[in-house]
C-alpha cells in the first residue's frame, strides 16, 4: 500500500464503519489502530507514534471545557423533569390563547426558554409533546403544523446557548465557548422569529388550521394570569441570566456557570417541592452516559487522529478542499452540502468529532472566521434533528404522540420548518455580520487542539544534513513525518 493512498482509504474504512452500524467510538478506534498497524507493518510509520495516545487520552481527562457538558445536561435534566416545562407551557398557552396560532406561538416560545435552560433536546421535544400536542389536537389544529412547530421548537436547544453542540464545536476548533455562545444568540433568535412568521402565515392563509382557544378553555384573566406569568417565568429567566449573563459579561466561564446553573436547577426544584431521591439517581445517571459517550468517543477520535495525521490525512483534506472552485463561498457551500447528507445517518456528536477537527484548519486557511463556521455547523446539524425519516426529534415525537398522529404526519409537518433551517444557513453565509457582530475574538489554545497539533506538522522541516541523500522514498518520508509528529504530539 503507497502511503499516498493511506489517507483515503482509511477515511472511506471509516465511513463504511459507521454505515453498517458499528459505535462511532469503536470505529474510531478500530479503524486507528489498523491503520497504524498497517503503516508500522509497511515501514510507513513508526511504532513510536502510538506512545502519543497516553498523553492525549490525559489531555481529555483535563479539557475544562468539557465539564460544562455534564453540568449542563445535569441541569436541563432536573429542569425538565420537575415540571417547569409544564407549567411554562400553561401559563404561556393561556396568554397567547386567544390568537389564532396562540398555542403554536405558545410553543416557540417555551421552546426557546427551555433551549436557555435545559440545552436538551429530547427534554424540550418531549416535554412539549406530551403536553401540548393533545391539548393543540383537542382544539382543532391542524396535525401536521401541530407536530411540526414542536419538533423544530424543540430544536432550538442546538442552537441557543447553552447548546451542548457549541461546546463541543468550541473545543474542536479550539475557540472560546464564550465567543460561540455569543455568535449564535442571534442566528437562535431569528429561527425563532422564522417559525412565529411561519405560523403567522398559515394562520392567515387557512385559519382553521391554529384556530384560537375558546373562552371556556382560557381559565385565567386578568391580574390571576399576569400573577401567575410572574410566578412561573420569574425562575427560568433569572437562571438564565445566571448562567448565560455571568458568562456573556465575563464574570464566569462556561464551566463555571454550568456549575451555577446546575445548583440553580436544584434549588429551583427545592423551592417548587420536586426535587425527589428519584428524580435525583435519573438525571445523574443519564448525565454520567452521557458524559461516558463523549469521553469514549473523544478517545476513540485521538487514536483516529493520531493515524491520519500520521499518513498525511490533514494534507490530503486540505488539497481535496481548497482546490474546490468559488474559494471560501465554494468550501461552505460544499462543506455544509455534506454535511446536511450526512446528518441522515450521522449524530451531531459523530460530526463534530470526526469532521469538524479536519474542516477546521482548512477553514482557518482560507480565512473563514471559526466562530462563524461553527455557527454555520449548529444550524446545519440541527436540521439532523427533524431530517425525514431518520431525524431524532421526529422519533421523540413519535414516541409520546397519540394514536391518531401518524408518522406521516410528523414527517411532512416537519418539512417546512427543515426548509426554514436551511435557508437560515445560507443567510449565515451570505451575512457573516449576523454572527461576528458581537464577538471578541477571543481564542483558546490547548496543547490537544488539533488546529495548534496541524500548525506545527505543516511546519518546515529542518535542513537536511550533509551527505543526506535529498531523494527520500515514501516509507521513510512517513516514518520522518510520524516521527515529527510524535515530539509534537507527546511534548518531546
């Protein structure tokens, strides 16, 4: 095997990988080792390139950023199982009630609180669907635009801070979590207005759709319901601004303010009498899977990367990508044409760790801002979340509608809202000014940050030494190279 060749063939091993189903974590580790047996078998690299593995899987253990994930997810999940949700949704129905569309603005809105608060979306699209979707059916609404503003609100827990995808995003690109919260506020926001449009719009083409709640429905009037908006939206929005203002204005970073925000949901849940020894041992456990499934596949993606540096892979995404006609507008439109398919099949997690650390550096190298094109990945990824037929909030929905919602229903009710995420994208990429207009451009750099590990193996290699043949084949070009990369990689 030519060490040209190395590089795709094991990016292509990869994808078939995860195609026949295998975990991603494994894949990414099975298919590293291999083919760094292969290379150290065919003297294309040294064996010492593997001893670079003990310090990275290290340099996971201690990425502070990564904490934020558990304290974040530990937080929506109490949230979402003491019962706010339910109450938000009340409250908020009863007020937006007598409009037409008003459960429907009622669940945008919800939506968009719980995505602040929880950063979950299974939570927020099951939450919302268990409530709202049999009272939205009780009174007339059209099925598919009922089960379609749920799964897209739900969505918005992608988008707005604090989106577990924007940490991670953060971390591969080696970015401040600070500056992509920041930049994706807005783009969350102008989502949000997009589906008020869009229900707007349905409301005054076929009314009967969103007809308004009647009067005997709306129970609470006057000073009982402004009373009862205070007592319910007074909670999430002062944790939000715990943990979103003390990060925005720099008092905490985002693992600090998770940290707040988790403590924050457990006196929330204290106060309102819900916090149970039950619903405790539930939200820790599914925090510690899912903090688990990270980390193996975090660990599983460095026995990867260490490979396909070694073999060139970056060079050959690199030469694959920026030879692409049109320039940066070209790599984005190609690069999210991608990644749109592969969301088909692919989770947000197995993008984010597979492809965005080889995107990267060739988006740095054309001049793209990394906040922005992290921005421009969320939005993409989350129309993962509502793809016909393999999206997951389609099959949290399924899971907690009523008999009569069939999965047709949720499919084409889905449609127009994908629509709406994807002309989003390309308003992204024509108006960068939309995410970059509040950034600081603050730029965190790790020793396990793959764009710092890529800068330093592109460097100029040191002068050959006298009587050194200048004719080098490839088996000890690679072994040259991975070695390199080894000193790199471990700090020698």
């Amino acid at each position: 095997m030519s060490f040209e060749m190395m590089a795709p063939i094991m990016f292509g091993t990869l994808i078939v990988f995860l195609l026949i189903g295998y975990p991603v974590a494994f894949s990414l580790a099975a298919v590293g080792m291999l083919f760094s047996w292969i290379g150290i078998h065919y003297d294309l690299l040294r064996p010492e390139l593997l001893q670079a593995l003990p310090r990275q899987v290290f340099d996971i253990m201690r990425n502070d950023t990564l904490l934020a994930i558990p304290f974040f997810t530990f937080m929506g999940l109490i949230l979402e199982r003491s019962g706010m949700a339910e109450d938000m949704l009340d409250t908020i129905g009863q007020l937006f009630g007598r409009l037409r569309g008003g459960l429907a603005y009622a669940v945008i809105f919800v939506g968009a609180l719980l995505a602040a608060t929880t950063g979950v979306v299974a939570a927020s699209v099951i939450s919302m669907g268990l409530i709202s979707l049999p009272i939205m059916l009780r009174y007339g609404y059209n099925k598919q635009l009922a089960t379609g503003v749920i799964a897209a609100s739900g969505t918005l827990a992608q988008i707005i801070p604090p989106s577990l995808v924007l940490i991670v995003l953060a971390d591969q690109m080696g970015t401040s979590v600070g500056d992509m919260y920041a930049g994706a506020m807005v783009p969350g926001l102008l989502l949000c207005g997009f589906y008020v449009l869009y229900v707007l719009l349905v409301t005054l083409v076929r009314p009967h759709w969103a007809p308004a709640l009647p009067p005997e429905a709306r129970t609470l009037r006057g000073l009982a319901l402004l009373r009862r908006v205070v007592f319910v939206m007074i909670p999430p929005l002062l944790l939000i601004f715990l943990v979103l203002g003390t990060i925005f204005l720099g008092i905490a970073t985002p693992t600090e303010g998770g940290a707040m925000g988790a403590v924050g949901a457990l006196i929330l849940a204290l106060i309102n009498r819900r916090l149970r020894l039950d619903l405790l041992r539930q939200a820790m456990e599914s925090t510690l899977k899912l903090s688990t499934f990270v980390v193996f596949i975090l660990i599983g993606a460095r026995v990867f990367r260490i490979a396909f540096l070694g073999v060139d892979g970056d060079k050959w995404v690199e030469h694959l990508l920026t030879s692409l006609p049109g320039g940066a507008t070209g790599f984005l439109i190609v690069v999210n044409l991608l990644v749109f398919f592969l969301a088909f099949f692919l989770d947000f997690f197995e993008i984010a760790f597979i492809l965005v650390p080889l995107l990267a550096p060739v988006a740095q190298s054309l001049g793209i801002d990394l906040v922005w094109f992290g921005v421009i990945l969320a939005v993409n990824m989350q129309t993962s979340f509502i793809h016909p037929p393999f999206g997951f909030a389609l099959f949290y929905l399924r899971s907690v509608a009523p008999k009569g919602i069939r999965s047709s229903d949720i499919y084409w009710g889905a449609v127009p809202f994908l629509v709406i995420q994807v002309l989003m994208v390309g308003l992204l990429i024509a108006m960068p000014g939309i995410v970059t207009h509040f950034l600081t451009h603050e730029t965190v750099t790790t020793e396990d940050n793959a764009a710092a590990i890529l800068e330093q193996f592109q460097a100029p290699a040191a002068p050959e030494a006298s009587g050194t043949s200048p004719d080098s084949s490839p088996a000890s070009s690679g072994s040259d190279e991975s070695s390199d990369l080894l000193k790199q990689m471990t700090g020698g």
